[in-house]
C-alpha cells in the first residue's frame, strides 16, 4: 500500500465478499481485520480478491506432504490442528492428493512448530517434494500394498475356503480336516489381523488418543470383535471337548482385511493416475542445456542454467527456459504450450517459452526466466494448486465425514444392544454379527474421495487442453455461468491489424501500387503502417528504402519510392494535395461501415487506389461463440471501439448483443450491471486492460500463452488464444460437477442404505467389507473418466 486510498480499495473489495460482515485496513499498521461468518467465505477469498486489487498480502505459504492419512477423518483432524494453531491463516488437508497447504505469518509460527503438532496427532507433514519424487513415492506405496496383500490373500484364502464348506450346497467339495482345527485357523487369521491389520490399530489408536474417530477405528472394531469372538468359541469348544466343527468367524475378519487392503491398492494406483497430468507437464520440460559460459559450448543440466545465461538451442532440441532470441532465426513449435498447431517465426527481439521445440534453425537465446519462474513451472504450479483447493460442496462433505464416524460406532453399538437384549436375547454371536458388519459397512472413505479426486482428474484434463483453474472453487463456480462476456481485441479478434482489402484505379495494376504503399510505408513506425508493410511482404512483393520519407500527423504519409511521389492517408491528405478521388468515397465508406480503416494513395500527383486495414476476427471465434449459445449461455461483446465497428465485428461472428465505446475503467461497471440483473456473469479478455473487470466477474477467464498478468488477473488462464476455450472451461466445470455430484450420490446412497441392511442382520461381515472396498475403487474410477473426456468442437 502506498497512500490510504490504497487501504480505502481494499477495504471496500473485501467488503463486498459474500459472508464479509465487517473489513478495517490500517494503512499505517499496514494490517487488515475481517469479521466474517466461515460458512460463506475463507482467508483464501480474501486473499485473492486482494490481489485482484494489486496488492499483496505478507503471509508464508508452504505446501507439505502428509502420510498417515487413512480417510477424510484423518484430513479433517489435521486441518483442524494446524488452523487452531497462532499464526495460521488458514490450512487446507487434500485426502486424495495427500498434501497440506497452510497460509501463516512467520513471525508467529514456524514450519517446524506445525509439523510437531501434526506428529502428536499421529501423521507426519513433511515438506513438499518435488512431483519426480512424489512419482517415487506413490509407487513405494503401490509395492508396500502390493506386499500386504500378496500375504494376506495367501493366509486368507484356506479360511475362505472353510467358510465355502458352511453351505450345504457346497459339501460335495473336498475340505482337508486340517483347516477346520481351529488352532490352523487361528494360526493363519493371527497375522492377518496384526501384522497386515497393524495399520489399523496404529491409526485407531492415534485418532482415539485425540479424541476422534476414522475408518481406522470401525475396522479394528469390526474385525477385532469377529477375531477375539472366535477365539472365544473356539477355547470353550475345546474346553468342552466338543465334537464336529465349531462356527467360527476367523474368516471374516481376515477377509474384511484382505478386501480392504485390495481396495486400498487400487485406491492408490488409481489416484496416481490422477496425478498424470502434472507428470505429462514436467514431461515437456528439457533436461539439460548447452549454455556459452566463457566463450565454449558447455552442456548443464537444466537446475543449473541462471538468468542472463546464452542459451543455444539448436534444430529439433527443446527451448530449456523462457528467453528472448538475440541471434538466429527459427521456427518454433508451440503447440504444447499455447495450442497454435502452426510453428511461430522467431528473430532477434522475439521471446520464446521453455519446452517449445525449435523447429529448424539454430537459435542464441537470453535466459530471462528460469526454475520456478518459468511459464510451464507456473502452469504446474497452478493446476496442483487447483487439485489440492477445496471447492464449497467439499467443505460440506467434510463436515458431514467428520461426524459420521462416531455416529456410526453409536449406532452399531445401539444395534448390538438390541439384538442382544431385545431380538435374541443372550446370543452373542447374533448380535455381533450386524454390528461388525455395520461398522464395516460404513467406512466413509467413499464420501472422502468423492470430490478430491473428481477435482482432481478434472482440473488435470482441463490442463491437457489448455484451461487452466486456479481452484476447485472456480472449477465448481464455472458451470453456473449464464452470460459471457466478450472484450473485442485480442480476443474475438486477432488484436494486430492486417491489410485485408486492396483495391486499385485507372492504369495501376495491384502489385505495382502495393510495392510503392509499402516501400513508402517502410520506415513509418505507425501500427497500421506496419500492417501495410507485413501484407505487402506476405504477398512476395520487394519492398525498396524511399526517400524524402515525411509524416504528416493526422493526415498520413508522403514519401518518395523509386523517383515517385506517393501519397497515403486520409481524404484531407488528398484534399491538400489536389487529388482527384472520382469515385473512390463509396468504396471507402465501404471498407469503413465493415469497421476497416481505409487509407487512399495517390502516385505522381493521380488516385492510385485504396488500401484497407482491420484488426481482424480469428478463424476459430464464431464457432466458438455457437459453440456457448449451444450450451445455453447469453454472449456479449464488451468494447471500447466505436459503435459502427463493433457492430460489424459482432456481425460477422454472430453475436447480436453489443456494449461499445465502453473505457477501460467503466468495463466493470458495466459486469455489474448485469450481475444486478440476477446473471453470473464470465467476462473473457487478455488480462492486462481488462484486470478490473476480470476481479468483479463471477468468473474471469484470461486469453493468453501463460504470462504473469494473465494468470494473476484472473480465475481460469485459457492458454489457447482461442475462444473455443471458453465453451472448454463451461463444458468441464460442468462434467467434473456432474461427475461429482454422481460420486455424492453413489457415496450417500451406499451408506444409508446399507447400514440399515447391515442392522437387521442380512449382510455378512465378509460381504460388507467387499462392499465396502468396491465403492471407494468405483468412486475413483469414476472419477477417473474425466481423464478421458473429449469435447465436441
């Protein structure tokens, strides 16, 4: 902040958040206060609607790893730890990515004291890898289940097959006496439940020891009470001296553990696929470098390549960082990064982004960016950011997770109690088997993967097509979109001028009168002038240096070009000179009602003819604009053109609403007007001139290729200088949300419906730990589609 004004914006921005009751900035303390109600809104609202507004706010964020975590219980406690701590900001638990992101003033509290804190709880936060060695991790973690498995379903499967021989219809198969002893049965079920089940006393035991409940405790309940209750059965059937097979339920509880540690392998191989996206992002990034250090060549690897270095980057070889050519010429393949199939010519002066391919000539570039600071780390950096956010339906769940577990336990013990009291009074076999199978039943880890990783796989797809989010809030906010809002340059247009028309009079032949335009043109530094000069380039046409070059201020050029007078500009420049124009004024106010800008040239004193400029429209922008009105959404075109050219813009890429002559600061005014109206409201533009309007949008969607301002200035960065990514955005946001809500629903109804199954006795420990491994695997895989999704254009 530099003056109280400064105070006096922000403080009225936070103001205006939803859930804001009170917000006082201290321009002197340089300290802000916010009453506000934590159902509504979060320290993250504020946070970027501060620096929406251009400021920063002073606060530490660090991103962790947690391990230990088992559900979204586990999160919840964490979450809950490190946002009681002083000096925290806010912290936010990711379950399903297993990370922790915790905003916190350093004076106050340091990364250390978290994660002590954290430790107590019984989980670690370390700090946060690099994603090559999350990779490594994750698959140490696929090997370690693997292995768990392996033993259990071996040690498992003789108990199984003596649960088969319990039927009567299945007596004919052969059943060695050995597996029925049950000393064998309880030699084979004991490292089952503590050597592969250690994992779930450990966590029972931390959560209880703070005072809480996870899935951990429902399972070394539920299997606990089937594996202590047989032993029982089995001491006093020997005791007795009893003959035949005693009914014993070691099987049951070694299954529940088999099946759940096979839905936690395929829990995690599945949610490290969702991490695929970032991987393919780190992908592009090259290795090394060969950097001229002392006058020689000499190969680096790419962490060591620094700022101001000359990079040489020869045909066929990745740019290693962001740059500007100083030597060489070169077309660069750009695809990976702005979506633009066609290679970009690249010169001294141009600027080209880490990971592009150099096509074919050799290249000397500046390093002006390099590590973390480059254009793909900040698009990685931004769709991890996106995956661990939290959007507002996951905040619900949470709650919801948090309490579930306890009330579970509750009523599984109430279940017990009425079987035995009430139903069957003193049998203590009937009334353990409903409450082990509801505690199994119920483990909440469906409803704690539902939403992370739909967001997670969601806003990873959306990255591979160029969309990038910058929260799961915003991925949520998007599909309740109804009205676009178009700015004119640089997105439904190219936003640089081209020469379009060219029309010639008398004896002149066209080539002829665009090599004198253009010749003349060539040492004018004029926008338009420029354009001339590229068109007439573009056609093959040489161009010659003139002399006796004159800028006439307002009126346009004179220049002499091969011994020739040459005339270009407006009809006072002709009108000054004496230049007869004939019939020329219909076909320039032509040119002008189409929004063009038409010049007149006259050559050695004679009307040459018209040459006509326009910023035009891109290829892709009127299907892209069908493309939204076929998702039900209101278009409008916001600029601050003059009507007559707007509307001819807005003509030729089908839009009928248009707001022109609008000034850069009143663009917002203007979102808000219509958000008055009731609308959610997107505004579309290139994130520089268009950053206030962006911050006030509902959702502000940046057209750009991944530069700072674009992605500070808004919501969603559309890395493609396409609209067609606009209709991109809309179309995930709503997939990932259906996919979502689909999730909640499958989550919901499983637990509600089979609890109550499990009560009354018609579900078999055994099958309800089946169950219960199935929903968490078909959440994530379901969850896992949107991986694949493919838009129609």
């Amino acid at each position: 902040m530099t003056c109280a004004a400064c105070a006096n914006r922000i403080e009225k921005g936070l103001s205006k958040i939803d859930g804001v009751d009170e917000a006082n900035v201290n321009f002197a303390l340089e300290r802000s206060k916010v009453v506000y109600d934590p159902e509504q809104t979060n320290i993250e609202d504020f946070e970027k609607r501060i620096e929406k507004l251009g400021f920063q706010v002073v606060n530490e964020k660090k991103e962790f790893n947690v391990s230990g975590m088992t559900c979204a219980a586990c999160a919840n406690r964490i979450e809950k730890r490190l946002n009681k701590m002083e000096g925290v900001s806010s912290a936010n638990v990711n379950f399903a990515l297993e990370t922790a992101t915790v905003v916190y003033d350093d004076g106050e509290v340091k990364a250390k004291d978290m994660m002590e804190s954290v430790k107590k709880l019984g989980f670690q936060l370390l700090p946060k890898e690099d994603e090559r060695s999350k990779v490594d991790y994750k698959e140490k973690e696929i090997e370690k289940q693997t292995g768990k498995f392996l033993l259990s379903a071996i040690l498992t499967l003789p108990l199984l097959w003596t649960m088969v021989a319990h039927f009567e219809f299945t007596m004919f198969i052969y059943m060695p006496d050995m597996f029925m002893n049950p000393w064998v049965q309880l030699a084979l079920a004991t490292p089952v439940q503590f050597i592969v089940g250690a994992q779930f006393y450990t966590g029972a035991y931390k959560a209880l020891k703070n005072k809480s409940a996870n899935m951990d405790v429902l399972v070394a309940l539920g299997t606990s009470a089937a594996y202590f209750y047989s032993i029982y059965l089995g001491w006093t059937w020997m005791s007795a001296g009893s003959v035949g097979m005693p009914e014993l339920y070691f099987e049951a509880a070694a299954i529940i553990i088999t099946l759940i540690v096979l839905g936690k392998l395929f829990e995690v191989r599945a949610k490290s696929r969702t991490g695929k996206a970032i991987q393919k992002l780190l992908g592009l990034q090259a290795k090394t470098a060969t950097v001229i250090r002392n006058g020689e060549e000499v190969e680096l690897p790419i962490e060591e390549v620094l700022t101001e270095d000359t990079v040489v980057v020869k045909p066929g070889e990745k740019v290693p960082v962001d740059g500007e050519v100083i030597e060489g010429r070169s077309a660069v393949d750009e695809s990976m990064i702005t979506g633009e199939s066609i290679p970009i010519d690249k010169s001294q002066g141009d600027e080209v982004i880490g990971a592009t391919i150099n096509k074919n000539g050799l290249l000397k570039v500046k390093a002006t960016k390099v590590g973390k600071d480059t254009a793909l780390s900040q698009i990685v950096k931004i769709v991890e950011e996106a995956q661990g956010s939290k959007a507002d339906i996951q905040r619900m769940v949470d709650k919801v997770s948090g309490i579930f577990v306890p009330v579970v336990v509750a009523f599984a013990i109430l279940t017990f109690l009425t079987w035995y009291f009430i139903i069957t009074p003193g049998d203590l076999r009937s009334a353990l088997i409903p409450m082990i199978s509801i505690l199994v039943i119920a483990c909440p880890c469906a409803l704690g993967l539902a939403t992370p990783t739909s967001i997670m796989a969601g806003s990873g797809r959306s990255a591979e097509i160029g969309v990038l989010f910058k929260g799961g809030e915003h991925l949520e906010n998007t599909q309740a979109i109804q009205t676009v809002v178009l700015d004119k340059t640089g997105t439904v247009t190219k936003g640089e001028p081209e020469l379009t028309d060219v029309s010639v009079s008398g004896n002149f032949t066209e080539e002829q009168v665009l090599h004198l335009v253009g010749s003349a043109e060539k040492n004018s530094e004029h926008p338009l002038a420029q354009a001339i000069v590229n068109g007439v380039k573009d056609k093959g046409i040489e161009l010659t240096d003139p002399s006796d070059f004159e800028a006439i201020p307002g009126h346009g050029i004179r220049a002499t070009v091969e011994g020739r007078e040459v005339l270009v500009g407006t009809r006072k420049l002709m009108k000054k000179y004496d230049i007869r124009l004939s019939d020329a004024e219909k076909g320039m106010e032509t040119l002008e009602s189409q929004g063009k800008t038409a010049m007149l040239i006259s050559v050695d004193g004679i009307f040459a003819g018209v040459v006509a400029v326009a910023d035009t429209v891109k290829e892709t922008s009127k299907t892209a604009i069908q493309r939204m009105k076929g998702l039900g959404l209101e278009v409008i075109m916001l600029t601050g053109d003059n009507q007559r050219t707007a509307e001819a813009i807005a003509k030729e890429v089908g839009l009928s609403e248009v707001i022109a002559e609008v000034l850069p600061e009143q663009k917002s005014d203007e979102i808000a007007k219509l958000q008055k109206q009731g609308k959610k409201v997107a505004m579309v533009g290139d994130g520089i001139n268009d950053a206030p309007a962006l911050a006030v949008a509902d959702i502000g969607m940046a057209i750009g290729t991944g530069t700072d301002v674009a992605i500070e200035a808004a919501d969603i960065t559309l890395m493609r200088g396409d609209l067609n990514s606009v209709a991109d955005a809309i179309s995930m946001s709503r997939k990932t949300m259906r996919n979502i809500k689909q999730n909640l629903f499958f989550a919901f109804v499983y637990n509600t419906s089979a609890i109550p199954i499990a009560a009354i006795g018609l579900l078999a420990p055994w099958v309800a730990g089946a169950a219960m491994a199935f929903s968490s695997v078909s959440v994530v895989l379901n969850a896992l589609r949107l991986q694949k999704v493919k838009l129609v254009k």
